[in-house]
C-alpha cells in the first residue's frame, strides 16, 4: 500500500493549486506549470499530482460486510431531472421499524467509493442512509475521479438539483423511513445541500461541508436547522460565507458555523492527503449527534 501523506508534507500554494485543479478552475497543464515554479522542477510537479491523487485502500471505515448494515442498489424515478436514478442504499440489519434517513450528496466526480463508505457511516449510526450517483445518465462512476470530474462537468446543473430533490423525496417516501431525512454533503455536495434547504421546507436538517452558499435573496426561505463545517485554510469557499451567516442572523434561522482551523478544503475526505483525522471525526461527531437531534 502507498505510504499515506498528509497535507503538512506539501507547501500551502501547491494545495491551493491542487483545488482549482480539482474544481475545474485551473487545467492539469496549468497546475504542473505552476507546481513546477514552486517545487523547482516538472518531475517534482508531477510527483505531487500523483500523490495528491485518491488513494481508495486507505478508506473503508465500514466495510462493505460489516454485520451491522444491509446494501443495495436502488433505482428512483427524476421525471422533472433525468428520468431515472440509481444510488446506493444503505440501512442497519437489525432495524425493527422506519428510522429517520440522511441523504448523502457527493463531491464534483460522482459516487466514488469514499462516498459509498460515508453512507455506510451513517447507516452503522443507526438511519437509513441513500448515497445517490449524479452521473447515473452518463453511465455512473466511471472508477476514477479524473474521469468523474469530466463528466460531471457535461451535465446541466439545475437538471442534476432537480435529481437531488427526487432523491430527497425517495428516501422521504421510502417504506424504510420516518419521513425525517437529512442531507449532508461535500465540497460540491455541501452547495447541493443549501440548495435543498431552500428549496425544501421539509428538509430535516442539513450539514454542508465546505460549499458554496445560495444566492442570499433565497435566505429567507430557509426552514431546516442547518450545522456549517467549514475548514480553516479554504479561503475560496469561506470568501462566501460572511454574508451568509449575516443573512441568516438577520432572518433568524438556526443555524451552527464549525470552522477546523488549519484544515484544507475536503479535509473530511480520507483517501486523499488534505485529510485531518481529528478534523473529520469530529466533524463526523458533531454531524451524527445534529442529525440525531433533529431527525429523531
């Protein structure tokens, strides 16, 4: 197995680098060129790509056959998005009767196998966790995020919203479930679950972690109890995010802003060496507890 690194073994500028690379702002030419300037050369560039790559062998938290949960992949009706959906559903084996559910959003490159092991997670805590793949019309997950990032890009995004609220509405539905459901996602899934928190009164409870707010005109719509986790070192996403605590202080919705301070953008994420341990299970804690307070 590849020795893990973390985020200390790279300079700050070659992460930033590496976000807008990851984010589509920046072409992997650029991030080379630019790493080149900061590490002395273009082999050393492209040794950090490599390492900063995900490495899926460092992350299974629950396995796959772990006693306590039941998987399945499910598929959902989206008649105002794509049609058809597929996600990966997951739920403790030994529940007796509906349990409240949590609606787990990915980050840019589809349902990888990091977010596959975050909806078996939250099923381990006891919910009715639905991991949903957005590029479920190009094929799903195509094994790598390089490739999952392209096509992700290709789909229109008010078509992929209206899939997440199909999703949402699927698990609020399911026979399984209370109706109580929350969503938490990542990156671009942290957006995705302010987006629903406006556009969903229903909406249980959302955690965002490290994404874009909405638009502030939509503020006021707002109902669900919403928990921020928002990591230190993100200039880029936490440039937002003054204005939106401020609007939602002026409206009065409830809300908790949780910043990790000297964490990197998608420090929750463990198959990649911007992961914080201590960062992450807390965040983790914090999220399981807030849904527990809010959905049961």
């Amino acid at each position: 197995m590849t020795e893990r690194r973390s985020a200390k073994d790279f300079p700050q500028e070659i992460l930033k680098l590496f976000d807008g690379y990851v984010h589509g702002f920046t072409s992997r030419r650029d991030f080379l060129e630019g790493a080149a300037k900061v590490l002395g050369g273009g082999a050393a560039a492209l040794g950090a790509l490599e390492a900063l790559k995900p490495n899926y062998a460092w992350a299974e938290q629950v396995a796959r056959d772990d006693q306590r949960i039941r998987q399945d992949y499910v598929t959902y009706p989206s008649p105002d998005g794509s049609g058809e959906m597929r996600g990966y559903m997951v739920a403790p084996a030994d529940a007796q009767g509906p349990l409240p559910a949590v609606l787990v959003i990915h980050e840019n490159r589809g349902l990888n196998p990091y977010i596959e092991d975050v909806v078996r997670r939250f099923a381990a805590a006891n919910f009715v966790a639905l991991g949903p793949d957005a590029l479920t019309p190009l094929g799903g997950y195509p094994g790598s995020d390089d490739e999952g990032r392209v096509l992700q890009r290709q789909l229109d995004r008010e078509v992929m919203m209206q899939d997440w609220l199909a999703a949402f509405r699927f698990l609020r539905d399911h026979e399984t479930t209370t109706g109580r459901v929350g969503a938490v996602g990542f990156c671009y899934g942290g957006g995705v679950v302010n987006q629903l928190a406006v556009r969903l009164p229903d909406l249980g409870a959302g955690v965002p972690f490290y994404g874009s707010a909405p638009d502030l005109s939509e503020v006021p719509g707002i109902q669900a109890p919403l928990m921020i986790q928002l990591a230190g070192l993100d200039e880029r996403v936490n440039a937002g995010y003054p204005d939106y605590q401020a609007a939602l202080e002026e409206h009065g919705k409830a809300f908790t802003i949780h910043t990790y301070e000297g964490a990197n953008h998608g420090f929750h994420n463990d198959t990649t060496p911007r992961y914080d341990e201590d960062a992450a299970m807390l965040a983790q804690e914090r999220t399981i507890a807030f849904f527990n307070e809010h959905l049961r």
